[in-house]
C-alpha cells in the first residue's frame, strides 16, 4: 500500500491522504493519529460525514464511500483530477452549468454543504466535470422550507464566489447580487475572524517555540 499526502497535516485537522490499495486509488481521511480530545471529535464528524455520503448515494459528482477500516476514518472513491485551487486548468462555461446542476441535486437531497467558498472542496475530474467533496460540516435538512432555503443561499454565495475567481465575465445578475451579499456579509461574520485568529495565535506560538 502506498500513500500521498493530500492536505496539509495539522494536529487539529484529519489526515487526508491518496492511498493505493491493490492498484486502486482510493481518498482515505482518519483521524486515528491525533490525540485524544481531536480523536473524540473526529470520531463524530466521521460519523455525520458517512451519514451524509448515504444521503448522496448514486448521485454523479459526488465521490462513492466504501467500507472503512474503523469508525475515525472515512473512504471514498478518487474521482481523479485536481481541486480548483491548485488546478493549473481553467473550468469554463460547460463546467460550471454542470457544477449548477450538481449543487440542484444535491440540495434537491436535502444536503447543504457550507463551505463552497472554499476552491479546495471543488474538483475537476479528468474529463473536465465537476465534483465536490468534504462534507463534514454540512447540514441535512430534508424537508423544502424558508429555512432550508435560507441555507442554499450560502452554498450559491459560495458558488459565486468561486464563479467570479475563475470566469468573473460569465457571472449572471442573480450571481452578482449574491456575491455581493456574500462579500458584505463576511465582512461581520463572527465565525470566520474567529478561525482566523485561532490560526494566527498557532502560527505565533509555532514561531516563538522555533526561536
């Protein structure tokens, strides 16, 4: 068996690693090597994780789970390709009307992602199609009401954002107004200066541990 590293390791965070397992490749995310309070955790976003992949089932663009070896760790499939944050390819038009559609189903199975911001939690397969990945916070809302409704406004914020990265041109006026909202609203949401700050003071005491 042999492995690549996927995600930058941090003691806070999974291990995400490409693993060769009998000539297939396969994306494993454990946190069986972290310490105990990480662990506790872990454990329970692996469980709603695996949850939500049950939720996802047969729906194309989104990676297959398969069995695990034991309840810290989560494996799914490998769909190939990059992410779009380190692809050195530019998705056009036909990538994101089918991304679009990705997201319509997924929510159409009552998921809600949360974090479509992130380019990293989209792929581009070798074909060129869309993928998405990292459901460990996402929520599960399976019945179509306001509130539900009021969470897919996050994923399609996040949508545009990312939209607006790649192909800025291509941005229609629905997505303009909600990238708009999204950049006013994350300028006071308390929740990501908060994980910005948590991220500055580590890096600091890394500093002050070196000297």
């Amino acid at each position: 068996m042999t492995y690549h590293e996927l995600k930058k390791n941090r003691p806070y965070g999974p291990t995400v690693r490409l693993v060769s397992k009998g000539g297939k490749l396969v994306v494993e995310k454990t946190y069986r090597d972290k310490g105990l309070p990480v662990r506790l955790l872990g454990s329970a976003l692996i469980f709603w994780e695996g949850f939500i992949y049950s939720r996802l089932q047969g729906l194309e663009g989104i990676p297959e789970a398969l069995p695990a070896p034991d309840r810290l760790t989560l494996v799914t499939g490998f769909m190939g390709g990059e992410n779009l944050k380190d692809t050195s390819r530019t998705p056009g038009d036909a990538y994101f009307a089918s991304l679009k559609n990705l997201i319509e189903r997924m929510h159409g199975r009552g998921v809600i992602h949360l974090d479509l911001r992130n380019r990293r939690n989209y792929g581009i397969d070798d074909r060129g199609m869309p993928y998405l990945v990292d459901f460990a916070t996402c929520l599960y809302i399976p019945w179509g009401n306001r509130v539900r409704r009021l969470f897919e406004t996050i994923d399609w914020m996040g949508f545009a954002k990312v939209k607006d990265k790649i192909l800025p041109r291509s941005l229609d006026e629905r997505e303009k107004g909600l990238l708009s909202l999204g950049e006013r609203l994350s300028m006071i949401w308390l929740p990501t200066k908060l994980v910005r700050a948590v991220r500055e003071w580590v890096k600091l005491l890394r500093s002050k541990r070196r000297k």
